[in-house]
C-alpha cells in the first residue's frame, strides 16, 4: 500500500497520432519538484503523453517519514511509480511485448531512481506490463561525488558524523534557510546571474514554498544519506544494487542516453565516463554552456538530444 498521495501532471493526449510518440516519464532530482521540467513537458505534451510526478517528500506529494517509506531509496521510489504505470489508463492492460514501453527520463536524484525503476519494469519475470523503451539520464547520481548540498556544516563529513548520532534530520530543519537554496539553485547553474532573470526569476520562491511544507526538510535528509551510501562499498549496499541495475539495462540493450552539462558543478562532468563505464551501450551527450540541469538552462538544447533521430 501506498505510504500517501502522489502528485501527478498527466499532461497530452492519450492517444497521440504518431505511434512513435510514446508517453515519457519524467523524474525531477533533490530540492526540487516535477516543475523543474515545465519547459520539457510544454515542449513535448502537445504530441505526446507526458507524466510529471512530485516524488514522495517533494512538491505536492506527501511526505512519509523516513522511517516508514524505507529511507526513502532508489527502490522505494522505483516501486510506487512501477504500481503508479500499472493503474494508469492507456498504459496498463497491454502485454509488454505489443506496447513499445515509456521513455524515462531522470535528472540528478531521479536518475537513480530511473534506473532502479527500468530494472524493476525490464527484468525477467517482472509483474509489471510497462516497459522501457529507451531510458535517459540527466547527470545521474550513480557514482560517489560530494553530496550537493553540504549542510548541516560546511563539510559533506561533518553532515554524515551528524546522522550517525541522530541530529541531522534536526539540524537540516532548523539550519536550512532560503538563502541556502538559493546558493545552491545557483550553483546548478552555468552563470549564477541566470536565476534573478526570467524564466528562472521564481524558482527560489516555488521550490522553497515546497520545502517548507511539514516533513520536507526531513524527507531531504533522508535522500541525502541515499548518496551518502554510494560512498559505502558493502555487498548488497545501494552503490551495488545500483551496479547490478546497470547490468540488467545493459544486458537487456535498453537504448541508453547520459546527458551532462559541460559546467555541471553539481555532479562534475568529469564523472561523466565514470557513469558511461556503468553503462558502456551508452550514448553520451555534452551540452555546451550549461550547468546540471539542461532542462531548466538548455531546454531547446537538451530536446534537439533527445530528438534528433541520429540520436538512437
């Protein structure tokens, strides 16, 4: 059973007139909600099905606590979007072989989730009867990088000493301010000046008005010690979970795009060829001029990758 209420944008026709213009689901990343992809869906629900969701403890959706939604990891997530396409119209009641899938796409946080979730759709035996018809990755967080807010304390070592002793859901809630998501929307950013000027001008008071909502903070937190744990290397951890989802979609041949910012200061470009190493069938595509989230900086750049027919 579900923990609460998904928030869902479920925007373009049911029935698009194209076959080729399958339904594509999008996953936002941390500190943010489905709206970081507005110009993608605007982009692309005139001709296609496009579902947006707020990620539980994010947005408009509920916000469980950490406890009873699993630390809210990879595969907690991946497991109530793959119920959520199973009860959708027009996307459940077909066998997988007679549909051609979604595409899914992830961003940042969501990017882990995506591939958690195309293990979870494409294995063999699975119960669910949508696929994956191809799958792309928006500067996932699949490989160890610092974590991309470092508070409570300016040191990612001294966050995670915090939650070892039980104060840093705490900390986080009472620390975080409105100027620290500024900095940080900023800083995904290519040139920080970008957020002050339309269309970014009301991003800090939109994502904030999210966060500030009961549980938020903590919900945060607890995404949070999910990277943390990319860190770890223990058998059976979340670094190897997330490996061995990469072998299924590798092994599976799911046609795979990565997509980087050439300025991405949030997750480096250089880990890059570190995540294409996770996933060697893939395409790698460096967008020009742009910082983590090409699809709130580079919208039109990003779409010309997604689209172009070179592409796959």
């Amino acid at each position: 059973m579900a923990p609460g209420r998904m928030w869902l944008q479920d925007l373009g026709p049911l029935a698009p007139e194209r076959t080729d213009e399958v339904p594509a689901l999008l996953l936002h990343s941390l500190l943010v909600t489905g709206w970081d992809f507005r110009f993608l869906a605007e982009s692309w629900s005139p001709r296609r099905r496009v579902l947006v969701p707020d990620l539980f403890g994010c947005g408009s959706s509920d916000r469980p606590a950490a406890a009873d939604a699993a630390g809210y990891g990879f595969e907690w997530h991946a497991e109530l979007l793959a119920r959520m396409l199973d009860r959708l119209p027009d996307l459940s009641g077909r066998e997988r072989d007679d549909h051609p899938g979604i595409d899914l796409v992830g961003h940042g946080y969501g990017g882990a989730i995506a591939v958690a979730l195309a293990h979870k759709l494409m294995r063999v035996g699975s119960p669910h009867r949508v696929g994956v018809r191809r799958l792309i990755l928006i500067a996932p967080h699949l490989v160890p990088v610092d974590a991309p807010i470092a508070l409570p304390g300016p040191v990612p070592a001294l966050r995670r000493a915090w939650r070892w002793v039980g104060f840093a859901p705490l900390v986080l809630r009472t620390a975080f301010r409105r100027a620290d998501l500024r900095r940080f929307l900023r800083r995904s950013l290519s040139t920080e000046e970008l957020l002050d000027h339309e269309p970014l001008a009301d991003d800090v008071d939109v994502y904030w008005d999210r966060l500030c909502r009961d549980g938020g903070l903590e919900a945060v937190e607890a995404m949070l010690r999910q990277l943390d744990d990319l860190h770890q290397h223990e058998p059976g951890g979340t670094r190897q979970r997330l490996i061995e989802a990469c072998q299924t979609i590798e092994g599976l041949r799911t046609p795979t795009m990565l997509v980087w910012g050439d300025r991405d200061a949030i997750v480096p470009t250089a880990m890059s060829e570190r995540t294409a190493g996770l996933l060697p069938s893939s395409a790698l595509r460096i967008i020009e001029g742009c910082g983590h989230a090409p699809q709130r900086e580079r919208p039109e750049a990003l779409l010309r990758a997604l689209d172009a027919p070179s592409a796959w």
